[in-house]
C-alpha cells in the first residue's frame, strides 16, 4: 500500500517540477503562444490534482496506527498545490519587463496617460490575485481542519466500537456464571432436601423398631 503511495509521490514531485518552470515562462509569452503555454499547464494541474486524489485514496487504506506520517505529507502537497494554483493565477495577468514595455509603447507610439491606465489596472489585477490567493489558503486550512476532525472522530468510533464489544463479552461472561451459580443452588436446594428425606426415614425406621421391640416383650 505504501509503495504506491511513493510511486504517486515521485510522479506528483516531477510533475510539480515542470509546473513550476511552465509557469515562470508564461509572463514572457504573448498571443498564441501564451494561450497555448496556460492551456498545457491547466492540464498539467488537473493531472496533479488527480494525483491528489490517489494519494487521498491510498492514505484512507493505510492503518490507523500509521496514517498519521502520510496525512502530515499529504497536508504539505496540498499546500503546495495551492500555492501552484496561485502562482499560476498570478502569471496569466503578469507580464515580464520586455511584454510589459512591448504592450506598454515603449517605442512612443502609445501614451503616458494608456502606460499608465494599463499599469494601474495591472496593480488592480494583481491586488484581486493576492485577495483570491488569500480566500483560497483559507479554503484549504478550513479543509485540512475538517479532515482531521473526521479522522478523530473516525478513531472515537472505533474506540466506541471496541467498547461496545467488549461490553457484549462482558455481559455473555455474567450470563454464563449467573447460569452456573443457578445450577449450583439448584442441586444444594436438593442435595439439602435429599437429606431431610433420609434423616425422616432413618428417624421413622427407628421409632418403629423401637415400638416393635416393645411391644414383643
């Protein structure tokens, strides 16, 4: 079980690598190139998202008593694709200084007053980024949160059913001495008559010897 869960480690570690590098070329990209370099890293992140979900998939399998390191490196990868997916947000409005003075004029066919209309909405882009960047960490650590509550809750359910089971054997072990001790007060009960009956024998045989033996004389 552990093994393919490093084998989804290794592929997640190399996929994220060339992620990674994608995404600082996409700022120095323009037109069809720049579209086609965001659409190989969308796919690119869907493929790590699955991987994700594999990993998720594979910890679920693993023991309790030994899911906790997994969980833990399962936490880092989210984070990290988190900050994949915000990097890569930030670079599809981003631009390198050469596209930037391209698209800004710098040859003096364009404006001060477009240069700078583009450069303030450029910061407005990238303030909305940051903001989305910020609500999405929370999104995540409420997720993490969320998931370690379950799985404390799922190691209660398992303490409670082990409880309950040992309360089951418990309640047979008391039912099987409390039949045990009605059998033995049963046969005192009548071990105890049996010897009140011969004592009444014994005493009745003896008076009519007696009386037999007196009346003969």
């Amino acid at each position: 079980m552990s093994s393919d869960f490093e084998s989804y480690e290794q592929d997640f570690a190399v996929l994220t690598a060339e992620i990674t590098g994608r995404i600082g070329k996409v700022p120095k990209l323009v037109g069809d190139e720049k579209k086609q370099m965001v659409a190989n890293v969308e796919k690119q992140l869907e493929e790590a998202r699955e991987l994700l979900e594999q990993m998720e998939l594979e910890v679920r399998e693993i023991p309790p008593q030994s899911r906790g390191m997994y969980s833990s490196r399962m936490r880092s990868y989210k984070q990290e694709m988190g900050k994949l997916e915000a990097d890569f947000k930030r670079s599809r409005i981003a631009y390198s200084d050469e596209v930037r003075n391209e698209l800004l004029g710098d040859d003096g066919n364009s404006s001060e007053n477009q240069r700078a209309h583009l450069l303030d909405n450029t910061e407005r882009l990238e303030r909305s980024s940051r903001r989305l960047e910020a609500g999405y960490q929370i999104a995540v650590e409420t997720e993490q949160i969320g998931q370690e509550m379950l799985e404390n809750l799922s190691h209660d359910r398992e303490k409670i059913q082990r409880a309950r089971e040992r309360l089951r054997e418990t309640d047979a072990n008391l039912g099987k001495s409390s039949r045990i001790l009605t059998g033995m007060l049963r046969r005192i009960i009548q071990n105890r008559i049996l010897i009140v009956v011969l004592a009444v024998i014994i005493i009745f045989t003896t008076v009519m010897a007696i009386y037999f033996s007196v009346r003969g004389r």
